[in-house]
C-alpha cells in the first residue's frame, strides 16, 4: 500500500496553528536566497541551503488567503502534519 499524494491535488495542510486552504502547492529544496548580482550569472545568493547544519532540506510553498488577501506560504515539509486532497473517483 501506498500514502501517494498528488501535490497538485492538495486542497489544505494542517499546521500548528489549524487547517489553510491552499492553492498552487508545490514541494522542493527549502532555502533562504537574497537577491544580488555577483558576477557569477547567479541572481542570488543562498545563505542557507536546503539541509545545510542538519536542517530539513525539504519544503513547501502555496497561496493561502490571510487577511491581508492572497499570500504565499512557505515552509519546512516537516511542518505539515495532515494534508487534504482530492482523490479519482
């Protein structure tokens, strides 16, 4: 048996603070990136990279509505704790 989740079929994740309805859920490396212009051809420079000093390299972005309106969340994967998805019928 298989838990396969179809990232474009997430509708929700829990986080610690409850349930967010999502959009546009997609998973890769999770890194923290400036904008700069170094001469290398790079348009970033990435201070923390995924699974650098033992930290998840995994992670999440989606669009959630806030009160502020339409923002992007991102996050560690290892935050979500319970996802909602469509399944085939």
């Amino acid at each position: 048996m298989s838990l396969a989740i179809n990232p474009d079929k997430v509708t929700a994740v829990l986080l610690a603070d409850g349930w967010h309805r999502v959009d546009n859920f997609y998973i890769d490396s999770y890194e923290f990136v400036y904008p700069c212009d170094n001469g290398t051809g790079m348009d970033f420079d990435v201070p923390h990279g995924g699974g650098q000093y033992g930290i998840c390299a995994s992670g999440f972005t989606a669009e959630v509505m806030d009160d502020a309106g339409t923002v992007r969340l991102s996050a560690p994967l290892t935050s979500v704790l319970a996802v909602k998805h469509d399944i085939p019928r």
